[in-house]
C-alpha cells in the first residue's frame, strides 16, 4: 500500500463527509457495486452480492450474502456522527447589533476551544415540500462562512490561566454584519435548490474547514476533523468492499448519534441492526432457530478510536496498558464494562491478527479516570453477540482538528478484513473454532 496516497484518500473522504449525513453518502460511493435496499420495501437477497439499507440518511448497514445458510454474522461496527454545533431552527441572532450570529447548541462532549479563530461553515439535511411529496436534500457549501473569534487577551487576561466557556454566550458564530439577517434561510435555499417558501425544515451543523493534513519530521502523523470516528468507518468500508467471500454474512455498520448516547432510531440502541440481521436471515430460508443458533457463531468488532499516550502528559495513561500512534490496532478492556472484551472476544482478534501478522496493542483507561463508553454494549441491548471494542490511537479526540498516525491506516484495513474472511464457529460456550 503507498501510506501518503491512502492516507489522503482517507483526508478527502473525510473532507466529503462533514456530517453524517455526507458519511453515508460518501459510504455508498465507496462500495459503488453494492445495490441499495429500502427498509419499507421486500428483500431478495443474492450469494455474493453486496447491499446496503440506510437509516434517517444517517446510518448505513452493508453487508455480503455468502453462499447457501449463512453459518453466522460477522460485523464491524463504528459511528457517523462526531462532536459539532447544530444550528437551531430559527438559526439567526440578532440582538447583537450590528453583527449576526448563528444561533447553535452544542453536539456531543466537543473541546470548544479548539473552535475559535478557524475558518467554519455549514452542512447538513434540508427537508422541502414538492407537490404531495417531502423531500431532503444534503448541502454543504464550499466556501468559509463563519468563525468564532476569541476575546483579545486584554479583555480577558485570565484566558491562559483556564476559562469556563458559556455555549450560550462563547460558541455563538460569526455569520455576518446587520445585512445579512435572512441569508442563512437564502442559503439553505439556493444550495439546495428549491424556494425558501417550500423548506420545511433543517438538520444543519456548523462543521469546521480547514482541510487535512499529513505532516510530521517523516511524514507519519496526520490531522483532521472528525478523525473520531470517520477513521474506522472508512476502514471498514475497505475491508467489506475488498473482503473474500466467507461462509458468513460479512457486515459493517455505521450508527449516527453515538456522541449523544445511541438513543435515536438510527443509533446503537436501536432495533436497526437486530431488524437487519433477522430480515437476512428469513431471506436465507432460515427459521427462529436456526437463526439464534447463527447468533451464537456471531462476532462484532466494535471500532472507536483510543486515546495515544499525549507527549506532554503521559501521567493520563495507564503505566503498563498505554498506547501509540503507528503501532497498530488498539484491543480496549474495561472492568466496568464500558467496552465489551473479555478474554473470550478478544482472544479471537488477537487469534486472527496474530496470524496475519498485523500489529496490535491493549488500551485500558488510568484507574481513577473513568473513559468514554462507545458502541457494542449499546447495541448489545438489542442483539447479544460476541464482541471486542477496538480502534486506532490519536490525540486530542473530540477537538475540532484531531491527530492520528498515518501507518495505522492500513493495520486497522487489513485487521478488518481478516475479521470478516476468518470464519468464526461456536463449537461449546466460550469456545470457537477459527477456519481461514
């Protein structure tokens, strides 16, 4: 693989996908072979093809029909959605002549320091009416909008010594002078090609800008926006697209509104996945039990970035089970179960990559920090299946502009799809018998 080239594929996926409304979309795009099903609709599946059904726009399952019964499911999960603003309905302030602002909340657990003084825009969902039908459109204008500035330091002198920022006072954008009251609803409009009269409704976000880039004495470090979780999604996508056909369902999914906690109809605690893998099932001619029986040869990965070693604060670390950009895919552990791996779900990865020879290292939280909880003990509400919580180590994650390492890229690819050829059968509780 040439690490700069697919390293920058990523940045640009990335960049074409500034909510998770693009992420699918972008999604779609990269398995350009698979064919699109609607939940609301029959399903006649095929051995070897790949499909996709999408939720809300904003989550997306793909997965390839094996030959014959499907022995199992084999899935890797991750999530669209990263920590922004969201621009509420009325969007526009204007008490603060002769200036408008956006009137925004804020989108999950973000740093907002890092929003300040950067180039921002606007993207998302505009919903219209057409006739008897309501539609939606995706936007995202290329071209900076607003910024948030900081207060100069001879207004705040106490700014270095530590600010509580107020969302409702501080993370208010900049979208333009007193003329331009009106414009984000002419915005929307024209972007989305329709008249202002005929829109319904929005789900827009303030995204940040700056573009991508790899950098570093030796080029092994890169940075973006959304690298949480944009990364493993992206991963994932190349493992399915790129996989060799095994005697299980090989699936991938990306929920929206992991960042808010999974209660939505598109997120992890939804019936999304579980309705999914059933549908497959009675399309494969399979009845309940022969159904629960699969489920008990069934594996997911769970795949949400881990927290690198930071190079000026490593005493935030565990002192043995810490972690590194560019030395492969983190394995995360918690005793309270904020991830889901036990010796069990684990000792299968570390089966599977250790015979590929793919690198990888164990993550587990300092134990007077309590950590980020993430996808597969949500979803596990819905559908019980065997699951190990991984991902790739960065830095500064739930910034704005977040940093990864660039040689972990293909780890995580080729990890991913390891998983999904390995064909993983339950032999007795607790036991599984491993068929390359």
């Amino acid at each position: 693989m040439d690490q700069r080239r697919d390293v920058q594929d990523l940045i640009n996926w990335i960049g074409a996908s500034p909510t998770a409304f693009h992420a699918v979309e972008s999604a779609g795009k990269t398995l350009r072979d698979a064919r699109l099903l609607q939940e609301g609709e029959a399903w006649h599946l095929e051995a070897g093809q790949v499909y996709v059904v999408t939720r809300n726009q904003s989550s997306l399952i793909a997965f390839r029909m094996p030959e014959g019964t499907p022995q199992g499911f084999q899935v890797v999960a991750s999530h669209t959605d990263s920590p922004m603003m969201k621009i509420k309905q009325h969007g526009e302030l204007s008490s603060s002549q002769p200036y408008v602002q956006l009137n925004v909340e804020v989108y999950g657990g973000m740093i907002m320091s890092s929003w300040f003084d950067r180039p921002l825009s606007v993207a998302g969902r505009v919903t219209f009416r057409e006739g008897r039908m309501q539609k939606s459109r995706l936007i995202s204008p290329d071209r900076d909008l607003a910024l948030i500035p900081n207060v100069a330091i001879h207004m705040n002198r106490d700014v270095n010594k530590g600010f509580e920022y107020k969302a409702n006072v501080d993370l208010m954008p900049l979208w333009g002078d007193g003329d331009a009251r009106g414009s984000l609803l002419r915005l929307a409009a024209r972007e989305a090609g329709v008249p202002e009269e005929d829109i319904t409704g929005w789900d827009l976000f303030v995204i940040n800008r700056m573009p991508g880039s790899i950098w570093g004495g030796q080029q092994v470090f890169f940075s973006a926006p959304r690298i949480d979780n944009l990364e493993c999604a992206y991963c994932s996508l190349l493992a399915l697209r790129d996989a060799r056909m095994s005697r299980h369902v090989q699936m991938i999914a990306m929920f929206d509104n992991e960042e808010v906690g999974s209660g939505t109809r598109q997120g992890a605690d939804s019936d999304f996945l579980s309705g999914v893998m059933e549908r497959i099932a009675l399309c494969a001619g399979m009845d309940r039990q022969s159904y629960l029986r699969a489920l008990a040869s069934s594996v997911m990965l769970s795949a949400d970035n881990a927290h690198a070693v930071h190079p000026n604060h490593p005493e935030y670390a565990d002192p043995e089970n810490r972690v590194y950009m560019n030395r492969g895919i983190v394995i995360k552990a918690n005793a309270n179960q904020r991830y889901t791996s036990d010796s069990v779900s684990a000792g299968l990865l570390r089966h599977i990559l250790k015979d590929r020879e793919i690198p990888f290292q164990d993550f587990y939280n300092r134990s007077d920090l309590r950590g980020g909880s993430t996808l597969g003990n949500i979803s596990g509400r819905h559908v019980g299946l065997c699951t190990v919580d991984i991902g790739l180590a960065q830095l500064a994650m739930h910034s704005s502009y977040e940093t990864a390492g660039c040689m972990d890229l293909a780890f995580m690819t080729e990890g991913m799809r390891a998983f999904l050829e390995t064909d993983l059968v339950c032999t007795s509780d607790g036991e599984f018998c491993l068929e390359m």
